[in-house]
C-alpha cells in the first residue's frame, strides 16, 4: 500500500472535532477566487479527466480525476502502521489472499508494495512466479530489500517506480494488486494505462479500497472509493469491470481484466 505521512488522516474525527475542523478549512460558500487564480485554474483543465483547483477536503492535494480528489500519499514514516497486528482482523488479509486464487506459477506485481505485508505472503503462493513488489519511495525499497533477506524470499524482485510508470515488463504479470493505495496515485490515468500494458491478455488487475458506500466503516471519505466510480476510471484506461468480491469486512475487493 502507498504510505501517508500522516497516518491519522486515514481516520474519522470524532464528530464535534470533524464539525470544528471543517468550519476551520473550508471557506464561506459566498466567497470567490481572485479573476487571475480563476484564470491559471482553468487553463490547468486538460481532456484527460484532470482538473486542478482548491482542495475541498484538506487531506487531498487539490487535484481531482474524473471529479473524485486525489488524496496525500502515506509516507515511509507510516510503515510501523502496514504492519500493525491488528491488520489481518481488521481488514480481513487472509480472506483477501484467499480470494486471490494465486496459482503457483502466477507472476504477481504487488503495487505500493510497501514494507511488503502482502508481497512476501504471496510469494510463498507463487513458489514457481515471482512477486514484483512496487513502490515509489526509495526507503520502502530499501524496507523490502531487508525483508526479503530476512524472509527468505528470492523470489521477490522489488521495484522503484515512478508516480506515472510503475516499471513493468509489457505482458508480463498474471495479477497485478494494488491494496487502499490507488486513491493516492496523483496521475491515475498514466498509471493505469501502465499497469494495463504490463497484464498478459489473461492478467487481472486485483483492486483494493476502502467501501465509500458504507458510512460504518471508520475512515474519511476521500481514502474511500465506490465501485461506480473504480469502474468509470478503470474503463477509461481500458479495464474491464469482471466481479466485486465482498466478503472483506470494510473493503471492495474488485477484478478487472484487459478490455481488449
């Protein structure tokens, strides 16, 4: 999972101090932008499903795709949190790696791989694949690197990836999982046109987020997403909609596959 450097951004205020933190953030509804501000934000519009304007939530980076925020990404300081022992109850891991139906042979592309909570349990799924695991961050890598040898793993190849190209060979993965770290990708549409290039024609594309249409679960709204709007953004990178798994008791688990 991409990391936050804040990891209490993740969860919900009680309400009193949410209600004191938005009248705190958010300016009057009366109020208006400077003509020039207004001018530089809309030349920022692109027919790519970018826009660029104030953050309507402080825990985005005022960039929206397809009219959902982008949310701040994790940072390597939050790593103690992706391996918390809580996790595996509390987000249902076991039921999801189930769900997965890794075969042996499967090459596995782990995406904000992390320190690797998930990468290195797949990759004794995969004995006879490989576990590429994906990060951004520079310190993760290093994090899987020493895990790796501890663990014992070599089948796992980290990756250091940009924010547009996660460095995948072209048709060349049987799953790639992306774990509550899509939300924060801040150029979805070039990641994922990516992502899809590197799927074999077979390849599923395993994503993992937070269910927005479930008030109940503890989180903020902009580190959730719902399946509506996973499917407009896949679709427009050419990623067919397959199934929505929801046995996992906070998250959609949801396959998609090449189009063509």
């Amino acid at each position: 999972m991409h990391t936050v450097s804040l990891i209490f951004s993740w969860v919900i205020l009680p309400a009193a101090l949410l209600l004191h933190a938005t009248s705190c953030t958010q300016p009057p509804t009366e109020s208006r932008l400077p003509l020039e501000t207004e001018k530089r934000l809309n030349a920022s519009r692109d027919t790519s499903g970018y826009e660029i304007k104030p953050p309507a939530d402080p825990n985005g980076i005022g960039k929206y795709y397809m009219g959902r925020q982008i949310a701040h990404v994790m940072g390597h300081e939050g790593a103690g949190w992706l391996e918390r022992d809580d996790r595996q109850q509390e987000e249902g891991t076991d039921i999801l790696l189930r769900e997965l139906k890794l075969k042996p042979t499967d090459v596995v592309a782990d995406i904000g791989a992390g320190t690797g909570f998930f990468t290195f349990q797949m990759s004794q799924l995969v004995p006879q694949g490989k576990v590429l695991a994906v990060d951004i961050q520079p310190e993760m890598i290093a994090y899987l690197k020493e895990n790796k040898a501890r663990n014992k793993a070599p089948n796992v190849e980290p990756v250091l990836s940009t924010n547009r190209n996660p460095n995948l060979p072209p048709n060349s993965v049987d799953l790639v999982l992306i774990v509550d770290a899509y939300h924060e990708f801040d150029h979805p549409r070039e990641m994922m046109t990516a992502i899809r290039k590197s799927l074999t024609p077979t390849g599923r594309l395993a994503l993992v987020e937070y269910r927005a249409e479930d008030v109940n679960v503890p989180i903020k709204r902009i580190h959730k997403m719902s399946i509506e709007q996973a499917r407009k953004e896949m679709a427009a990178v050419g990623l067919e909609f397959i199934e929505s798994v929801e046995s996992l008791p906070q998250q959609h688990l949801m396959f998609f596959q090449r189009a063509d």
